[in-house]
DNA sequence: GTCTTTGCAAATGATTTGCAATATA
DNA sequence: TATATTGCAAATCATTTGCAAAGAC
C-alpha cells in the first residue's frame, strides 16, 4: 500500500501542518505493515533504517498527529504499549477492526464484522446512548495453538 | 454487597496466600463500588480513610492478587490508568461487562448483553479461533450529554 | 523571513521492585 | 517460629515536554 504524498501534503496543509520527510517516513512504514499494529518503538526502529538521524520523539508526535487526521487507529492491546496500524480503507463510518488476541502465544489478528449495528441502535433506544466508534477484543486460542495442544 | 471473609480467606489458602487486613480492606472497597471502574490510586484513598498506614504498593500489589484469584475484572479505557471493579456474581463465563465511554464528558457505564454468543461462534468456525473471553467498548454521546446539545 | 518541526535530554507519571520490618498461621 | 506480606523509597519504563537548532513554505 503506497501513500499518495500529494494528497498527504495537502491533507495536512488544510490543517496548518507542514509536509516532513520524517511525517512521510512514519506514515509509508505504517503503511507498508498493515495490520501489524506497531508500538511506537517498533515504527523507530523500521524508520531508523533508512532514517538513522529520527528522534523518537518524533515519532510519538508523528503518531499524534496521524491519529489526529483519522489515518492511523490506536490499539491497545493491554500489554504496556500503545499500538497503531493504518485505517483501512473501506472504514467509511470510521469503525475499527475487532481483534482477536491469543491467550497463549500472544498473536493478534484481525477481522471486520457488522453485526455490532444492531447492537449499536439497541444501545441508543434502551440507553439514549448514541454510539460513535466501538473496539472489540476477543480473548482466546488461535488456530496454531489449538492444533499443537492436540498434538 | 458484602464479603464473605471466610470464603475469601479459604480461596487465598488454597493458593497459599495469607488473609490480611490489606486484602479485605481492598477487596471490600471494590465490593462496595460496583461498577466504579476505579483506578489504583482511587482505591488507595478510600482504603486510607479507615487504614491510613496502608502503602499505594500495596493497593497495586493486592488488586494483581485479586485479578489472579478472579475475584475482579480489568478494565481499560485508555486514558492512561488501569481500573478495576468487582466481578459480577452472575459472570459464570468470566464475561465482562460491556462498557459505554461518553467521548465529550468521559463518563463511563456498563450493560451486560450476550448477543456476542453468535459472533463467537462464527469466528470459531470460520477461522478456528477459540474466544474465551471479550471485551467490548462502545464511544459516542451519552443521554445527558445528547440533551444538553439540544438546548 | 517566519513559523513549524525536529532532536536531544530531561521530566513525567503510573506501576513495579528491593529490602528490612512486621504480621499471619 | 517460619514464611508471607507490608511500607517505604528507589527504580522502571513508556510517553511527553522544553528548548535551541534546523527545516518547510
């Protein structure tokens, strides 16, 4: 997945941002590692390849900043580290992916399901509570796992 | 809701841990709050109120025995703090409440729903993974919030 | 040229840990 | 009495921040 750095450089104008090699370099590593939901260290330590002078400092304010324009979600995984992984494409209604997190060898994959929309409106008529964005994790064994216990 | 200090001591004997004033006080202070979602340094200050020399390493050192003993829940609501609360007694499942995060005043509220059952078993069934647990956080507007917008 | 951004180092703040003193069984 | 637990203070560690130098437009 390459970024449009056009259409980066404008959307950050628009906001009274400038366009930096370094904010570049911070969002193509995320964008070329999609679903890997990076922890701040990790995305320093792709950029410092190619960028060994980046401050990782910058990088937690590049991650604020993208967060900031909607290009990246969070995801906390409760393990001490803040992750982030480029939003997809198809999240029109800015709906995060649901997250599936092994209890045994750590592994998180992901998966989109709609099925929370009616979750969602029964939530505003019983409650008056209107939902904007929701997470979802699952807890439990992957596949691999499963197979080698049966082993 | 009370505690049952005979059960409790027999649960942390059957571990090996000894019953001590710290670890009623902490866990009645959970009972008494359900739903509160507290932090640490939250409980910390109600148990001094009648346990002025307990220390905040304690608190920390307590509620970790308490999640191992599954007598509480962990929650995350990414505002740089780890909460946690009683578990509920109908939690067969170790299921956790749902929670509800006012994205404008931060308040926070829970309600339970087992609609997830479904889509449990379709992850199990389209992708192996075995879902012991979940956890689901809905953001958006609360009641209150909804109707002071409208004045 | 002006204003933003960066890199570095120091600060922050929640949580953890070492250890001697104390409490439990 | 033997072992687990506590309180305190110091350590940890991810993240944030101040500030002078460098970069973008």
């Amino acid at each position: 997945m390459a970024v449009d750095r056009d259409r980066f450089k404008d959307l950050l104008k628009e906001k009274g941002f400038k366009m930096t090699r370094q904010r570049l370099v911070v969002l193509e590593v995320l964008a070329e590692n999609p679903e890997q939901h990076l922890t701040a260290e990790e995305i320093y330590e792709r950029v410092k390849v190619e960028n060994p002078d980046i401050g990782l400092a910058t990088v937690y304010r590049t991650v604020q900043l993208l967060l900031e324009l909607e290009l990246i979600d969070r995801i906390n995984l409760d393990d001490g580290f803040i992750r982030y992984e480029i939003g997809s494409i198809e999240e029109k209604e800015h709906h995060r992916y649901h997250h599936l997190i092994c209890m045994r060898c750590g592994k998180v994959s992901a998966f989109q399901d709609d099925m929370l929309e009616a979750l969602e409106s029964g939530v505003r008529e019983a409650l008056g509570f209107q939902v904007i964005d929701h997470e979802v994790k699952l807890y439990g064994y992957c596949k691999d796992c499963l197979e080698k216990e049966h082993k």
